[in-house]
C-alpha cells in the first residue's frame, strides 16, 4: 500500500488525521451470548493480537477487563445493563442517538495519558442484517476494527475482511497496516498525516 491507500483509513470525517495503537495488554469480556460464541470471539481477538506482535492478559490491573463487547436485542436493552452508564457516562444520550440512526454496532475507545489506546467498549444490536453474519466473521471484524484506532469512515465502502471460499479472512493489505502500526520504531499515537507515509515505508520493510 502506498500513501494515499494508508492516510484515508486515519482521516477522519471531519478531516483530522488520527492513528493510535493499545498501549497496554488487551483483556476481552463479552456478555449477552453463549459461552461458545465468547470463545470464538476472544479468540478472533488472540489472533488479531499475534498479528500486530501484540499481547492479551487475563486481567488488566486498572481496570480489570479494557474490551468490553455486549450483544442486546435492542439498544433500549443498554440502559438496564448494571453500573453501564457508570463506565460510559454518556450512555443515555448514546442510545437515543443509536436508536434515531437505526444503527446496529458502535464502539467507544477511551485513551490514557499518551493518547494510547486503553480500553474499548464494542455495542452489537443483533437486528436482522447483523443476526445473518457467522460468528466467526463478526467476531474477526470487530476483533480487526478495535485493535487500531481508525478513522470513522476507513470501512464505510469496503470491509476490512474479504472472503475466501466460504471463509471471512483478514485483507493482506489491512494486515500490513496493523503490523506496521504496532511496528515498535512507529509512535503508539500520531496526528500527523505525514505519519502514513512512514506505516508504507514500514509495511515495505516487513513485507
């Protein structure tokens, strides 16, 4: 990939540029789905993980779990979600806005001090369009789409995934980028667009 593919999946809407990587070992928790289903998620988030040469734990010694995804029915189903609104204090107007939008999936990062990102809350409103998905395809997307913070609109035209046969695989092109992201000489936050010129210098050399 070369600068003008890379900086577009950090440009955000509003016309900042925006890249930030986890800055501390990721600890996944899902709650509203079977036990198999948490496995396959967590482990779409181990491989994703491995990919980047990053690390999962099992407890996060600030906060306990730093990814939370939850599955509901409707987005009404989050404000009755125990203490919720205490680690996402805009959660009542959230879920009116997901609601006017029809939306079916958001996430929320937060950021420590450095700007790196420290934790991530993933919404999934299982409607129709989204109950259609295989497991495994929707647990490596949201795995792909929170390891990095990217822009807003990065996927709003082509899916981080692509098919092969009947099986959903990360693209060879999104996985470079993270790999490169995560590279340790890159910066774990950059504003600067100039930024993507150095991920394609960085994806050549780990090609």
């Amino acid at each position: 990939m070369d600068i003008s593919e890379i900086e577009p999946l950090f440009t955000r809407a509003d016309g900042a540029y925006l890249c930030a990587r986890w800055g501390r070992p990721i600890v996944p928790v899902v709650f509203g789905v079977e036990d198999a289903t948490i496995s396959l998620l967590k482990g779409a988030f181990e491989a994703v993980c491995v990919l980047a040469g990053h690390t999962m734990t099992e407890t996060d010694p600030e906060l306990g779990a730093n990814v939370m995804m939850l599955f509901c029915r409707e987005w009404d189903d989050l404000s009755a979600v125990p203490d919720l609104d205490r680690l996402v204090p805009e959660l009542a107007d959230l879920v009116v806005r997901l609601i006017r939008a029809d939306a079916n999936q958001y996430r929320i990062f937060r950021f420590d001090d450095q700007g790196a990102i420290q934790a991530c809350f993933i919404f999934l409103r299982m409607d129709e369009q989204l109950s259609e998905v295989p497991a495994d395809t929707l647990a490596l997307s949201q795995a792909v789409q929170s390891i990095v913070l990217w822009s807003d609109v990065a996927f709003r035209d082509a899916s981080p995934l692509a098919m092969v046969g009947k099986n959903a695989v990360l693209r060879p092109d999104i996985a470079g980028v993270i790999r490169a992201v995560y590279d340790k000489v890159m910066p774990a936050v950059a504003h600067d667009p100039s930024h993507a010129l150095r991920l394609a210098a960085r994806i050549e050399v780990l090609q």
